[in-house]
C-alpha cells in the first residue's frame, strides 16, 4: 500500500477468484481506527469521512451506514476477519492494481481518505 508492504497477522488467499486479506490490517494500514463488537461478531473502521462495518458471514457491508454489497462474504480465519480486497479499495477510494509479473495487489489511497490517529 502506497509502496509499503502491509504486514498481515493471516496470509492473504485467493478465494472464489478473490483476492482476500485482513480487515484490521489494511484499514490500520491506511490511517484508520479498527475495532471488534463480539457480540455481532463485526469489525468496524473509522478513517477520515468514512465509517466501514463488515459482519461475519455477510456479503452486505456498510458505508457510511449505507449497505454496500462485497464480492464474497466477510469471514473469520485464525480469528481475523477477512475481506476481499477489491471492496477494502471501493470503501476508501483506493486505486487497486495486480502486477502479474510478480503476483502482486499494489494499493494506492489518497490524501483525503487517510485518517489522522488521534491521541487516545
């Protein structure tokens, strides 16, 4: 991302001919705040303008409190939630390239969707 490795606690797969990689670490990667609600078992990122909810099972995410339909249906590996790739980059505006030369996903954001930690 932005010409960094993201490091990932789950190895990324290619499922249903999806590229699938951990929520938390691409959205912590990108600036944004992570956190878990175990009892709808969904992960939720707030960055910048935009707040992303995925629940485990569920193709049906949302942005901005709007649904928006994933590719595959978010799921829980190795105690990660997990989502395609291609919504993380639909969900901040990211541009997404594959390099097949090197079988890479290359991710670039922009400005406005990076999220500013704050102290907590």
């Amino acid at each position: 991302m932005n010409g960094r490795a993201v490091q990932f606690e789950v190895t990324p797969s290619v499922e249903a001919g999806r590229l699938q990689v951990g929520f938390r670490a691409m959205f912590e990667t990108a600036g944004a705040r992570v956190s878990w609600h175990p009892g709808t078992r969904t992960a939720r990122s707030v960055g910048g303008q935009s707040t992303v909810e995925v629940t485990n099972g569920s193709p049906l995410a949302r942005l901005n409190g709007q649904p928006v339909k994933m590719e595959t249906a978010a799921t829980i590996r190795e105690s990660r939630m997990i989502v395609p790739l291609r919504f993380f980059a639909r969900a901040t505006g990211a541009a997404l390239y594959w390099d097949s030369e090197t079988r890479m996903a290359l991710v670039q954001t922009t400005e406005r969707v990076l999220a500013e930690r704050t102290a907590e």
